[in-house]
C-alpha cells in the first residue's frame, strides 16, 4: 500500500486589500465591531477580469516549483472551489490546460469551507490506491462575486485567494487519516439560494449572493469542529500535545480560539491569518499552511491538524506528518 506526502506548497492573493475603513463607507459597522467579532482586518479582493483559475494558477505554479517538479509530473488535479469560472467545464479542467497538462483526471469539488479537506482526501485515496502518484490539490476562490456589499452580516467576512499543494506517494503516512462529514438539515443556514436549476433569474441579474444566519452558524461549527478534534485524535491513538501545529479554516477568530481551546493548544501553535485574509473558503486551509511552511514555522516531521467547517454544513479533518 502507497501513502502520500506534502512535497510542495503556493499560495496567491490578489493585490487589492480591502480595509475595515473602506468597509464604514458601505453598510453600519465599525472596525472595532468588525475585529471583535470577527478578528478579520482586511481581506484581498479580486481585480475586474480576474477569475477563480487565474488565481488557481498562479498558486499552482508556486506548489509546484516547491515541490521540485514541471507540471508534466502531474498526474491528478482536483480543485476545490464555490466559485468557478464556468459552470462547466470545471475549473480542474481550465487549470490543466494553462498548466499545459493533457490526459490526466481533473475535476472540481464543492465542499464551500471544507472543499480543501474534502480535496486532499479524495487525493490521498488515489495516491493510496496507487491510481495516482502526484497530485495538485488546490483551495481557490472569488468569493467577492457572490457578496452582498449591502449585508453587513457577510459583507465583513469574505476575501478571495487561492492555495495550493503538490501531494506524491511515499513509503510511509504524511497524511495519517482523513475524516470527511456532512450533515444537510442545516442547509438553510448558509447558502446561495440560488442556482442554475432553481430562480435562475438570480443567476442572471447578479443577485445571486450568500445568506447566513451567523449565531446559528458559529455554534454548530464550534460542536461539529469540536467533535472532529475527539474523532480525529481517537482513530490514531493521539493525545492532543501530539499534536504540533493546527491549521484551521480561517473563518471567524472565536471560533479558531475554542478550537486551541479544544487541544489544550497555546495559539503560539495555530497558524492564524484570517486577520489579513478573511474568510477566503476553499483557500483559507492551503494559504495559511503554505504561509507557515515558507516562514519556517511548521518543519518537517511536525504533526499537524487541518480542520474545516461550511456550508451544506460539512466539516472534516486532515492529520498530516509534514
């Protein structure tokens, strides 16, 4: 049996910052609201014409020159994004083909915030099956196209960005387990109500934008994430300081605390970016690792938890050797 492992890290973020400021000139909040609800400061917004892919590439590349490799080494690409350029072909598809990439599988995945986690463990299962050898796994995001800059219960939150990781088969586990959940009675809770098949006509006038009943919303993710940490630590025979770093989804700062809470853990070990970043779904998970890998933080052999909570609601885990 084949296990795969981290090789390679990228990351890309738009050049516009949005501050909290420039937030107070569009609905009634504050800067001082919005950081102790929230902990986000600013967040990068995607210029006109700049797409999903584009930053999906530009992250790609980076993981890729990381990891040592061309992209003709890649032989898996999956994507995992809630805003793609197309409805089809997927995002997976248009990346192979800027990556210069012909014949291997691509394909999206929408798992909202936890569509990274959902991504490497579908990868993991093809590296572990021995039906891939190298995978481009990738975290990316507009999600500025589907705010409502009129709702400041969303508006706040949001940013755009991508991340990305080069995974290749190894002797033995860098990624130890992979623990994926959905529950949908809670999809009412946080959603675009909306889509191709249902009052398409949002679709087309440009209403087609996120609600959410955030109280609801933050004390099912603290429960499910909660939850994931036990599962996690259980199925590997792990007490919580075995764990190094967590790497969490970057969604609202409370949330990420109870979580270092959750593991006895000092937040000198979680890898917290959601201040300069937002909550950029997909991508929060890949930015902030790759972050922490390229300023040295997280080292090889360390033992590190990515955990994700979003819409649908899903939730899940990876548990990583790096």
């Amino acid at each position: 049996m084949k296990y795969s492992r981290i090789t390679g890290t990228g990351g890309y973020l738009p050049s516009r910052t949005m501050t909290n400021a420039e937030l107070e000139e569009l609905v009634d909040t504050s800067d001082e609201w919005i950081i102790s609800r929230t902990g986000i400061k600013e967040r990068h917004i995607a210029a006109d014409g700049e797409t999903t892919c584009d930053l999906a590439e530009q992250a790609s590349r980076r993981a890729i020159e990381a990891a040592g490799l061309s992209s003709s080494d890649i032989d898996l690409i999956i994507v995992a994004t809630t805003t793609p350029d197309l409805v089809f072909p997927s995002t997976a598809c248009l990346l192979q083909n800027r990556l210069g990439i012909q014949g291997c599988a691509a394909f999206d995945v929408q798992a909202v915030c936890t569509g990274f986690v959902y991504a490497l463990g579908i990868a993991e299962k093809f590296i572990r099956t021995e039906s891939a050898t190298r995978a481009l796994v990738v975290g990316a995001e507009t999600l500025s196209r589907i705010t409502d800059w009129t709702d400041r219960g969303t508006c706040v939150l949001f940013g755009d960005g991508a991340g990305a990781v080069v995974i290749e088969a190894a002797d033995k586990p860098g990624i130890i387990s992979t623990h994926l959940h959905a529950d949908g009675q809670y999809k009412e809770l946080l959603k675009v109500p909306c889509g191709v098949s249902t009052e398409y006509e949002k679709m087309r006038d440009g209403t087609a934008f996120m609600t959410m009943q955030g109280n609801e919303v933050f004390k099912v993710a603290v429960n499910t994430l909660g939850q994931i940490v036990d599962e996690t630590l259980k199925e590997n025979g792990l007490e919580k300081s075995d764990v190094t770093w967590l790497v969490p989804h970057q969604a609202n700062i409370r949330i990420i605390r109870a979580m270092a809470k959750k593991l006895g853990m000092s937040m000198d070990h979680v890898v917290v970016t959601v201040e300069r970043h937002g909550n950029t779904s997909a991508a929060s998970i890949p930015l902030a690792f790759d972050e922490a890998v390229r300023d040295g933080r997280i080292q090889r052999g360390d033992t590190v938890l990515m955990e994700a909570f979003g819409g649908g609601f899903t939730w899940g885990s990876i548990l990583l050797k790096y």
